[in-house]
C-alpha cells in the first residue's frame, strides 16, 4: 500500500469510469450502490434522554484540538452523548457512522467525503470521490486535506462505531487527512476500542481531547435523575447502590429502569433484580459475548467465577497458555474486562453475573469444577481469603477447612475483622466432612458463636482424630491443627469460668510453637494474643488478678496492627475492670479510654470489642454521680462482640447495672440486676464478694442494718478491702461503733487498694468518730477524704454516708474543699446528705448545648484538669511538652469563654464533654 506521504497515481480507464464524472456520483457509492442516508443522520434522543452538562462541557473542548475520541463500552452512552451535543454546535458538522468501513477503503471514504458535503465541503473537478471499492487515490486524500486546510471555520467530524474500522489502511489515511487538513478540520472519534492512530503523539502535543468509560458512567445523583425521567422516584442512596451494581453503566441503567416501570414495586425491583433474566441479559450477550470468538467466549464464561484473577489464574482454568494478551485485548477492546493495575482484571459485575448464569446453562457442572481448580492454583500460591471462597463455592469442605487451619487462621473467626465472612461462609459446611479441620472449624464456629455445649462435641472428636494421626506410621505435620485445638480449648475454658483448663492449654500451645515456622506464627500474630487473652480472663475470673493482669498486659501491648486490635482493646479494658475492682477509678478510667481508640483507630465498627472497657467507664461514671452517662455507656455495652462474651463481662454488666440503680435510690431493681447467676463452672470470688456489697448496700438503704451485717458475716469471711469497709459500715448503721472500728483495723495499707475504697472507710471512721462525740477527729477524716476523692471526682461516697455529714462541710475549710465538685454549687448540684442510699438522687438536667466542639487534645487536657493535675503532670501523662498543653489550654479557655481552670472544668461539665 502507498503511504500517506508517497504519491499515487490515477487510476486507469480500464479501472472503471470515475464516480466524479459520472452523474450518480451523489447518489451512489463506488460499488453502484445508492448511500445509505441513515448512515449520515445524527442518532435521535429518545424522550428520557438525559443532558449532562459535565460531558457537554468536557466536550466543547473538541473545538480545540485536532482529534477527540470518545471511548467506551458497549452502551456506555456515547453516540446519544455526541448526538445531543451535535445539537448544539454552531460549527458545521458532519455525521458518519461507520459501519461501511468494512466494505474498503474506497466505499469508507466515498462515505466520508459524501457526509461533508452538506457540511460545504466540495472537492475540485475531477477529484471529487474514488471510483475503486478497495483502492483511494492519494492525489484525492491531498485534495481533500488542501480543500479542509483552506476553510475560515473548522467542519466537524463525527465517526461513529469508528471501532469497526479495522483496516490499518484506512486508519493511515485518516491520520494523513487530519494531519494536513491543519485547523480546518476537528475530528470526533466514537469508539469501543482503541482506534489505529498515534494517540501517543496527540496526547504531547495536547492535541487530544479524551472522555473515557470512567467519565461516561453515571453518578449517582445523574442515575436519580434518569430514573425520574422514566417516572420512577428513587433516593439517591438507593441510585447510589444501583450505580455501584452497574458500574454507571448507561445502557443498564436505562434497561433497568424500562423494566422497573413494569413491576408493581419498581424500587424493589431495582435493588433485586436478577441480570440473568433481564433484558440487561439480552444486551451483553448480544453486543459483548457473542461478538468474541469461540476460544474468548469459552475464556470469558470460565473466569465469570472468580472475583479478580491474573492471566495466570485464568491459564489454568482454561488450560490455555496465552491468557494474558487475550484479557489485556478485551479491556483495550471495552468488553467489560476491567484491568486492576499490576496485571490483575475482573469483570464488569453485572457481566460476570449473566456469564456464570450462562455458564451453568451452557455446561451444567462446571462451575463448582472451576472453582475448586481456583482454590487449588490460589492455595498454591497463597491467597487463604480467596481459597477459603472458591473451596467453599466448590463445595470441597475437607480442603477448605484444611486450608484455614493449616495456615494457622482459624484465629480470624474472632478478631472482628473477618469474623462475620468466615463464619459466613462455614455455616454451609456439609455435616458429612470429615477429619480434624473440618471439626475444629465447626467447634470454632460455635464457640465464636458462644455455644460451648455444642462446640465441645466437635473439639473433642478432632483432638481425637490427631492423636491417632500422630500415631499413624508416617505422620502428617499436625502441629498447626493441635495448637488450633490448643487455642479453641483456652476459649471454651474462658467460656466456662475454667482457669486451670485455660493454663494447662496455654502450656500446650507453648510447645507447640516450636514445631510451627516462625513465618507463620509472625503472619497469625492473633494467635499468640488470642491464647493469652483467653487465659488472661479465665485468671480474672478466678480472682487472680497478679497472674490475669500479666496475661492482659502481654495482649495489650502486642503487635499485629488491626488484626489484633479487638483483642487489645478488650484486654485493656480487662486491665481497666481490675483497677476499678481495685479501688482506683482513674486508672480505670484512663485505661478504659485507652482501649477504645485501639479499634477506633483501625476503623473496626463501632462500639467494637467486648464492652468490658465501657462498663468500667459507667461503674466510674456511677462512682462520680454522671448517672445519665453511666446509662448511656451500659446501653452501648450491650453491643459486644459475641466471641469475647464470657462470665467476666456478664457479671461486669448486672454489677455495673445493679449500682446504677442503687445510685438512683431503686433497691428492687439493683437486686434484680444481680440476681440471675452466671453460667460458669466455679465461682468467682470477686463477683461474690460484689454481688453481695450491692446486696448490703440495698439492705442499708432499706434500714435493714442488722439485715446487711448478716448477710455480710455469711458470704463474706474473707477480709479484702472493699469487704471490710461495707461491713464495718453495716456495723456502724447496726449501732456497733467499736465492732466497725476494729473491722478497719483490719486493714492494712498496701498500694493495692484505691480511693474508692480508702475514702469510704475515712467516711466510716469519720461517722464512728461523730458517733462518739469527737467533731474535731470527724472534721479532720472528713478533710482527708475530701482531699482523696477530689482527684478522682468520687461523689458517691459522700452521697451515701447520710444526712449526718452536711453540717460539717458548711464549716468553712471543708467547704473550700468541697466546692466546685461536690456541694451544691457543683457543677452536679447534689448536696452530701440529700441523696442517702434512701432517697434518689436528684435528676440531672440536660447539659446546654456545645457552641464550639473541643478536639480530642483538648478534651483529654480538660478532662486532666478535672483532676487537679498539673500543667507538668498533664505535660507528662499526654507525652507532650508544657508548651503544648498551655497551647491546647488556650485554646479550650476560648472555646468555652472562660478565663480560668476552675471555670473550664465546670463549663465542661455543663457540656457533657468530660
């Protein structure tokens, strides 16, 4: 062929007479044929047609450069995009759709050269249009580019379906028309696939206009929009999760919304239908599917089954080896094969939704074959997510199971990230597979689940299994299934409140880690912190605190990133339940708040966890009187995680909520709280000694001393600190002043034992020094007490020692104590003395609304100065410099117009935000 550049010769006499000579020449196309005047016709918008100013506005750009293709797939919107915008342009325009392309070069550009005509473009005498089918002059190309070169205003161009133009030839003459036509002429490609042309240099020389698929998919509120013009009223939420299932696509958009308007329930239906059986169906089999070759259909239909897949991957579900430039055609090509990056598809997925449903038409059976050849390449080739999904789909439980415990990943059913997908995708598990993975995953399951009776069947028979693997002649490597077994007899023990069946699991798991690599051990580092957490809570819940917190605290300073984000959060808040059983609300406290950034912080769903952090932040919030917030913290406690549920968070919740309700003055409704007993093998002796505080404590307010004093010598012969202290009190309010003194004699200074303790049994000894007629030693405990509890802000002792303690804090210097958290001019307002045990407390109003909200520094610098601590020690505990926190207290001051520290804790309080 001769190039654009070389010259050509005229044809001969004996090549036929020229069409420019012969009178037809506007009538007919190089054949004889009369034109086909469609051809030349700008596509009509139907009614519902949908003007987006965005594409219009990208589109004016056309008029700026030489070439503008707009490419897109198969009713991806573009000829109606160029059809509407054609519209509206001043410039002359002409219109071709190319589907002659096909007939030569000389019938494409006889075409071409007819469709400018009405846009003013002639051709000299003697060159007007080629008379050979298959063969187009260059002299007449010259012509052509010389008469376009001349005009004053560029003509437009429009190529429709230009993607069936697939003569190189022809492409190279374009490229030679538009290239010398200069500024005359402004071409319009509309195509599926990547046109034959030097785009590369176009785009240097920002000589190209491009509008793409990406830009051609509707959004959300277009696609709102265009089913209203069908008459069809849809939120643009509910559009934006259409939008999400087509891709924006505009002809499935437009199908659905033709066949919503025929269903009684047209929103039902959009969110519902099935692609298989719409016309949605008819169009991408018609225009996509059936277009390829037998060799690309067959491709196609077998990777419809996977999510994402290379050129490798699908070689290997086809048995073809040229995989990768056949995926990488069809995406050039617009067939609905999207490309990822780094040499990785996947299809369109209403596409991929009619291929399976035709594959299982086509070749019933084959797709459960295809997936299990997809999970044994992926196994092989370490994607466990993806060879969990396809062993399931190919129903082959004993390998998919097989592949989650032999890589160690049966921890993920509880770590909050995948947990819900796994158990998911196990619930289908046929009863009949058999073997130890296949059991482990069921107990797993149901221990996730918190069903230990079920999961303790299924435990037992694989822990069976690999003792008489272990004894077989040639032994498999069992060691990751035993410390899976290992893990899930750590949990069904915390389950059941069993510490020594937690630690001899833990030793278990300890040997077993040496026959394991450390790669995968590094990869499940979930694992470790799953064993610890299970023996951690087993240990608290025995009332091991020295041995739970060594556990916890290993948990809560794990690695792992988000995978092990659950399990810190939940240990931390264990960590938090030990300092408040302690007596040490602001540990507590701070330790609580701590555990809930570790899953915020990964963007795990919120409230995430086991909610044991909360609950120790509403007993806190009990302990200072913030009744309100100590309800709202047990009601988001209630959502916990439903694998870290054991008897430690039951008991935690009915002993929180039972002093909620004695703070409010209901003592029917607190002893209800704890009256239901925790499912577990023994007792926990901290939840005993709790249970029955809350229990004396209900007596005492009923008036029932002598009540309390016995039910205290029956269940409690031990002489831990919080014990001591209520019974001396019940013996105090039984009149026995010298048999409660000698209970707190009893007590021994040991670092152990927290304000919330220490400033009760000050109370009694201040009350039994009362009692006595010693004012000045009452007057002198009431100091110290009020010292010790300022810090934590821990109103409720003084709530609950009675009327008989208000005169002394009117004398000054207690006053002076007191102010500004505890007496009435509190920022809480309830005086000592006015909410007994016996009379609720006052109802708290709603806080006044926030006029600027303080950043998350702010508040824990506030929060800090509530405390009484100081700009160094805030400095210290935030780990940051003192000028920062005066820069953060600047700050907070502003926001809540005030001037000094006193003032801004109160005015915090006001707001609720501490």
């Amino acid at each position: 062929m001769a190039g654009p550049d070389e010259d050509d010769p005229e044809p001969t006499a004996s090549a036929g007479p020229r069409a420019s000579d012969d009178p037809r020449a506007a009538e007919a196309d190089p054949r004889g044929d009369p034109y086909l005047r469609t051809r030349f016709a700008i596509p009509a918008r139907p009614a519902t047609f949908l003007r987006r100013d965005r594409l219009v506005t990208h589109l004016d750009q056309a008029l700026g450069t030489p070439l503008t293709m707009v490419n897109g797939a198969a009713g991806a919107g573009k000829t109606l995009l160029l059809a509407d915008w054609a519209a509206g342009v001043e410039a002359p325009l002409a219109w071709f759709t190319t589907d002659a392309a096909d007939l030569g070069p000389g019938v494409f550009w006889a075409y071409l050269i007819e469709a400018l005509r009405p846009a003013g473009v002639t051709l000299p005498p003697g060159g007007g249009s080629p008379a050979d089918a298959s063969h187009v002059p260059q002299t007449l190309l010259a012509r052509l580019a010389a008469e376009l070169s001349t005009r004053e205003r560029p003509v437009v161009l429009v190529l429709d379906e230009y993607d069936r133009v697939t003569d190189p030839e022809i492409a190279e003459q374009l490229e030679f028309v538009l290239h010398h036509a200069g500024p005359g002429l402004r071409l319009i490609l509309v195509t599926r696939t990547e046109p034959l042309l030097p785009l590369h240099r176009y785009r240097a020389a920002g000589d190209l206009t491009e509008i793409r698929g990406a830009e051609l998919a509707f959004t959300p509120e277009e696609a709102a929009a265009l089913l209203a013009l069908h008459g069809l009223t849809l939120p643009v939420s509910a559009a934006r999760a259409l939008v999400e299932r087509t891709r924006g696509w505009a002809a499935g958009l437009r199908l659905c919304a033709l066949a919503a308007q025929e269903d009684p329930d047209p929103e039902r239906y959009l969110k519902e239908f099935e692609a298989d059986r719409s016309t949605v169906a008819d169009f991408l089999l018609a225009e996509v599917l059936k277009r390829q070759s037998p060799e690309i259909q067959d491709l196609l239909l077998r990777v419809s089954v996977l999510e994402r897949f290379g050129p490798e991957l699908a070689n290997a579900l086809t048995g073809r080896s040229d995989a990768g430039p056949l995926l990488a055609g069809l995406h050039r090509d617009n067939a609905f094969v999207e490309h990822l990056g780094h040499d990785s598809y996947r299809l369109h997925p209403l596409f991929g939704e009619i291929l399976r449903a035709h594959l299982r038409m086509r070749e019933p059976g084959l797709e459960p074959e295809l997936h299990g050849r997809a999970a044994r390449w992926l196994r092989r080739s370490g994607s466990l997510t993806e060879t969990l999904a396809h062993g399931a789909a190919a129903g082959d439980w004993e390998f998919t199971a097989g592949a989650l415990v032999d890589d160690l990943a049966i921890g993920r059913l509880f770590t909050g990230l995948h947990s819900d997908d796994l158990v998911e995708l196990f619930a289908d598990m046929a009863p009949e597979a058999h073997g130890p993975a296949p059991d482990l995953v069921r107990a797993a399951r149901d221990l996730a689940r918190r069903d230990p009776g079920h999961g303790l069947v299924p435990l037992h028979r694989a822990e069976q299994a690999l003792v008489e693997l272990r004894r077989a002649a040639d032994p498999p490597d069992t060691a990751a299934a035993e410390l899976s077994c290992a893990l899930l007899k750590a949990l069904a023990a915390r389950l059941t409140g069993a510490a020594r069946p937690a630690e001899d699991a833990a030793e278990t798991a300890v040997r077993l880690r040496e026959r394991i690599s450390a790669r995968l051990l590094d990869e499940h580092p979930e694992v470790t912190a799953l064993l610890q957490a299970h023996l951690g809570s087993a240990l608290l819940w025995a009332g091991r605190y020295d041995e739970a917190r060594a556990a916890l605290t290993e948990v809560a300073e794990c690695a792992g990133g988000a995978a092990t984000a659950l399990l810190r959060e939940d240990a931390l808040g264990r960590l938090a339940l030990i300092e408040q059983l302690n007596g040490w609300p602001g540990r507590a406290e701070r330790t609580a708040r701590a555990a809930m950034t570790e899953t915020e912080r990964f963007g795990l769903p919120q409230p995430a966890g086991s909610g044991v952090a909360r609950l120790v932040l509403a007993a806190v919030a009990v302990e200072r009187n913030e009744l309100r917030r100590a309800h709202a913290l047990l009601t988001v406690a209630d959502a916990a995680h439903p694998a870290l549920c054991d008897p430690v968070l039951e008991a935690g919740r009915a002993l929180a909520t039972a002093r909620l309700h004695l703070a409010r003055g209901d003592t029917r409704a607190a002893l209800a709280a704890t009256g239901p007993a925790v499912d577990a093998v023994t007792e926990s002796p901290w939840v005993r000694t709790q249970t029955a505080l809350v229990a004396a404590a209900a007596h005492l307010a009923a008036g029932r001393a002598e009540a309390a004093v016995e039910l205290l010598e029956e269940r409690l012969p031990d002489d831990r600190g919080p014990a001591v202290v209520a019974a001396a009190r019940a013996r105090l309010a039984a009149g026995r002043t010298d048999a409660a003194r000698e209970l707190l004699d009893r007590l021994r200074p040991d670092g152990r034992t927290g304000p919330a303790v220490t400033v009760r049994a000050t109370l009694v000894r201040a009350q039994a020094a009362d009692d006595t007629g010693d004012p000045a030693a009452a007057r002198r405990l009431i100091g110290q007490a009020l010292h010790d509890a300022r810090r934590d802000l821990l109103r409720r002792p003084f709530l609950e020692a009675g009327p008989w303690i208000r005169p002394f804090l009117t004398t000054a210097p207690l006053r002076a104590l007191a102010e500004d958290w505890l007496t009435p001019g509190s920022a809480h307002g309830t005086s000592p003395g006015a909410a007994s045990g016996s009379t609720p407390a006052p109802p708290e109003e709603p806080p006044p609304p926030v006029v600027e909200e303080l950043s998350g520094r702010e508040r824990d610098v506030v929060l800090r100065l509530s405390r009484m601590m100081s700009t160094e020690e805030i400095a210290a505990d935030l780990y940051v410099s003192v000028n920062t926190v005066k820069t953060h207290l600047k700050s907070a001051y502003r926001k809540l117009s005030v001037n000094r520290r006193n003032d801004a804790v109160r005015r915090a309080r006001e707001l609720g935000l501490i």
